[in-house]
C-alpha cells in the first residue's frame, strides 16, 4: 500500500520552478510577476512512467480555474496557513 504525502481536500500551492524564477517578459518588454497557483487537492493517482517507475499524480483543483489539473507530486507543496 503507498502512502500519499497530500491528502484529498488538503490545500497546495505550486513549488517555486527555476525554469520561470517567478517572473516573465510581456510584449511590452517589461518584467511582471507571475502569482504562485493555489488550490485544493480532489484525486491522487499513481501512473508508471516511459521507464516503468511509479510516478505519484494529484488532481489539484486550482482556485482561478474551474476544472481539476492532474499534477506530478514533486510540483507541488503544502500551502501554509498564515
């Protein structure tokens, strides 16, 4: 039996990527900030990749999005409550 490190209706957040480091150039040239995605976990899965490992998936109901987004585990974290 695997046991999953989020579990469902707890709350996520995207981890922090160094391909996008937050930030992104608009056609006008100028740097904005791109808002971390926050949501809450609905599903968990785990798929076997191209190499046959086990993969652990989520499925992360997004708060600005209006179906569910199926995401790897390591790209996501738990949100902390302030």
């Amino acid at each position: 039996m695997t046991s999953f490190k989020y579990k469902i209706n707890e709350r996520v957040k995207e981890r922090n990527s160094n391909r996008i480091h937050g930030r992104y150039i608009n056609h006008y040239g100028k740097q904005e900030i791109i808002k971390t995605r926050r949501g809450v976990v609905t599903g968990m899965n785990i798929k076997k990749n191209s190499i046959g490992a086990k993969v652990t998936y989520y499925q992360v109901q997004w708060d600005n999005q209006s179906r569910p987004t199926e995401i790897q585990a390591h790209r996501i974290e738990s949100e902390e409550t302030k």
